[in-house]
C-alpha cells in the first residue's frame, strides 16, 4: 500500500509586510491563489469520523467542500460552504479555527504537522464566488409558514434571519445602530475584517427576503408590544456595554473602553482620517491597551495605524494565560506592540487640566487557580511602577445591553445580567422568544454566537409550526 505524504506545514498566505500594514488600515492577510488553495486542500486527508466538523459550531460539511475545492469544482465547494453557513467569508477571516475545526485536524495530530488551514480555505471559496458575480440564491419558499422579528443584527441574528428565511419565513431584523452586522461592523478592525466583506455578506442575506430595519431601537422607538405581534421573537442584541476597572483616574481625559475606541473607528470611518474622512477620533501618541484578548490585539493594532509612537499591552496573567487568537499576537508583535505580562493599572494620573499623562501599575505573580481555571493573579507588595500614556483603551470585556432589557421585564436573567436561555434552543423564559450570542453567553465569538442562532432558527421553526397546528 502506497503511503500518503502530507505537507508538514500549511500552504504559506501572502501577507502585507509589517513595516507597511503597522501605517494602514488595509487588510493584513491577501489570501490564496487558486493554485495554493488547491494545494493546501490536497492536504486533507478526507477522514470517515470527519473530527473537524464535530468541532465546528455550524457544523459545515468540511470534507465536502474541501473535496470539490481540491477537485477544482468551485461552484460545488461553495454550494456546500454556503448550505450551512450565511457568513462564510467572514468566519475565514475571524473565527478562531486552531481551537474549533483545525485544533480537531488529524494532519495537526500527525508528529511535526500543522492542520488543514480550513479557515483560509473557506475564505478562499467564498471569495472565489464573489468574485465570479454568480452568487447563487437558494430558492426560497413562496408559501410564507410565519413572521418573525429579529432584534440584532448581529452574527447571531444575521444567521437566525437567513436560516429562518431558507425556510420560509417573513423575517425583520431591528437594529439600534446605523449598518447592520453587529460587532462584524463596529468592533473588529478594518484591517483584520474589511467592511465592504461584511456589507457582500449582508447583501445575500438580504437577497434571501430578510428585512433590516436600522436606527431601529427596541424598547425606545419600536415597543415590546410592536415586537410581540410576530409569531416568534429572536434577541441577538450582543455584549456591548463596556466594563471598566473603575480605578483611580478612570474619568481623566484620554481613557477608553475598546467599545468606545474601535466604534468611532469602524462605524464613523475614522480608520481613513485624515485622507478621506475628518472623523474626530483621538490620536495618542503613548498608548496604553489594558487586556490580552482579540479586542486588546484590535485595539491596540488599531492605535498604532493612527499614529501612535509607541504602544503597549499589560495584562494581570501570563503570556500562556493569554486568551487571543495566537495569529492575533504574532501580527501584533511582528507590527512593534509592547507586551508586559504580569502587570495590572491601579490608577491613572492626570495633569491639572484633567489630561491622562501616566499609568500606575503593579506586577503580578500567579497564585492558585480561581473559577475560569487559570492561576490567579496576585499583586506583588512594593512592585509599583508608572508607564508614561496619554491614552488608555480598556478591554477588559463587555455587559449586556441594558435598554432591551429593562423594557422586556419578564425576560429571566442570569446573576450577572443576561438572558437566561436553553443552550440548545435559545428558548427564554418568555414563550415564543428566543435568544443567543454574546446576549445569552457574555462577550464570546462570532462563530459561537452564529452557531446559537442556527440552532435558535430550528426550534422557532418547531415553535411556530406547532402553534398553528394547535390552532
């Protein structure tokens, strides 16, 4: 029997050269040719158990789409690409695949082999279509089975809406702010997901029927009572209110939340200031990014191209305990970010007109372990020191979004504040509505979040059909 030799590594990805992307805002990773993304799927090995769809939260049938790639038959790897996934070449760009479908490749278990680059692949066929201009619409029910609204549209409603639509149902989306797509548009940067990606994808969710109503506020402008005259009621309405330390100095001047930060970049254009937008955003010049997760690596990226001279992360753990995508990190480091580990803000000082100059921190040691599992981190006595910063963006996470909520009083909460719901369904305490994403999860990712919505879409499908059946 002839032995099959697998690459050791990944199909190498062009990429902007560090020196030049730390200065734009144009998008980092240039994707595969044709030949090298054949060349990467001829790579997987098309296993029967098939481990990385099992770690997949949208279950995409990745073995077939690979296979129709490596066979060279475009249009049928994204005919299945698209059969389960609405957002597929957004999830190539951003969802964290080494600990879903690639951290489960049997290649990646092989001695000294890296996993299928599943992600990089998946983005490679979903741009194939676009650019091809035969993006194809599934065909859609005529006969309509229901109405349902959509509040959010975010990853988890986008999905919950296409989903629902495939089916055949009336659907509305409500969206509070300006451009649908959630934390597609307005938190993840410029250069790592490019709007006009997020706005293609947007589009054939649109062309499949779904409804988006923006600068729609549920609970201000629409009322519950509005809402509750559809048949089913999907909340995706995200994290997005800010956490802070809450430290001495938190109120100077030139103090952020990450939320704050990267929405005046993203939704008012200030990543083309000054050449084609004059979108006020403040531009440090000594950045200081408090946190170590994607937003933090977004962040503080983010700073960097509007000038920045210098910028730097602390974070209270370890470099091992650090929770952002390692392709993150490694693009943050090869563009000049500072890293202290081991260090946490305990006040911010200002100058006598209220400005931030400085930040005060501490270093820390790690002690036992605490509820996430990770070793707790202990200040050490008399280890003070101060970083020079007229600048501070906090990503230190997210809370629910309070407006929503507080006008939907019989929604059941969890103790810190979000919807409680059935992890398998989205079912609420409230007959009929449902919830999912970061609503229901806390601050989570993209993929989860569409991976609730898809499961969400199946059991208001059930619900609906069987109230009519009662009737």
């Amino acid at each position: 029997m002839a032995v099959i030799k697998i690459p050791n590594n990944k199909t190498p990805i062009k990429e902007q050269d560090p020196k030049v992307r730390a200065h734009n805002f144009k998008e980092v990773v240039l994707g595969y040719s044709l030949e090298e993304a054949v060349a990467e799927a001829n790579r997987c090995l098309q296993c029967v158990n098939q481990p990385c769809v099992a770690g997949c939260p949208v279950n995409i049938d990745i073995p077939g789409f690979i296979l129709a790639l490596k066979n060279r038959d475009l249009p049928k790897s994204a005919e299945i690409l698209k059969s389960y996934n609405n957002l597929p070449a957004v999830c190539g760009r951003v969802c964290p695949q080494e600990s879903q479908c690639e951290g489960r490749c049997t290649v990646g278990k092989m001695k000294a082999h890296e996993p299928v680059a599943i992600g990089k692949l998946e983005r490679f066929v979903a741009d194939w279509e676009a650019s091809s201009g035969d993006v194809k619409i599934p065909e859609i029910p005529t006969q309509k089975r229901g109405k349902v609204a959509v509040i959010g549209a975010g990853p988890a409603g986008l999905t919950v809406a296409a989903d629902l639509a495939k089916m055949g149902y009336e659907v509305k989306i409500f969206e509070a702010l300006h451009a649908a797509g959630g934390v597609l548009m307005y938190g993840i940067p410029e250069f790592r997901l490019p709007k006009s990606i997020v706005e293609r994808e947007i589009n054939f969710i649109r062309s499949l029927g779904v409804e988006i109503d923006t600068d729609s506020i549920v609970g201000r402008s629409i009322t519950i009572s509005e809402i509750k005259k559809f048949d089913a009621i999907f909340i995706g309405t995200g994290a997005g209110t800010p956490s802070f330390m809450n430290i001495p100095g938190t109120n100077l001047n030139g103090v952020y939340s990450a939320s704050e930060f990267l929405t005046r970049i993203n939704l008012m254009h200030a990543y083309e200031f000054p050449y084609q937008s004059d979108t006020p955003v403040r531009l440090g010049k000594h950045v200081v990014v408090v946190g170590a997760g994607n937003v933090a690596m977004d962040a503080s990226r983010s700073a960097l191209r509007l000038g920045a001279e210098n910028v730097k992360i602390v974070y209270r753990r370890s470099e091992a305990e650090m929770p952002a995508r390692i392709e993150e990190y490694h693009h943050a480091i090869e563009e000049g970010i500072e890293f202290h580990w081991l260090t946490n803000p305990i006040a911010y000082i200002g100058d006598d007109k209220g400005n931030l100059t400085a930040v005060k921190c501490i270093k820390m040691e790690l002690g036992e372990p605490d509820a996430s599992g990770r070793r707790r981190p202990v200040p050490i006595q008399n280890s003070e020191f101060t970083i020079e910063a007229d600048m501070v963006v906090e990503a230190i996470g997210q809370t629910s979004n309070k407006v929503l909520l507080s006008a939907f009083p019989e929604l059941k909460l969890t103790s810190h504040g979000y919807i409680e719901a059935d992890p398998q369904t989205g079912q609420t305490s409230v007959e009929g509505v449902y919830a999912g994403g970061d609503i229901v999860t806390g601050a989570a990712t993209v993929i989860l979040a569409m991976g609730a919505g898809k499961k969400s879409a199946v059991a208001i499908d059930e619900y609906v059909r069987s109230k009519k059946i009662s009737k």
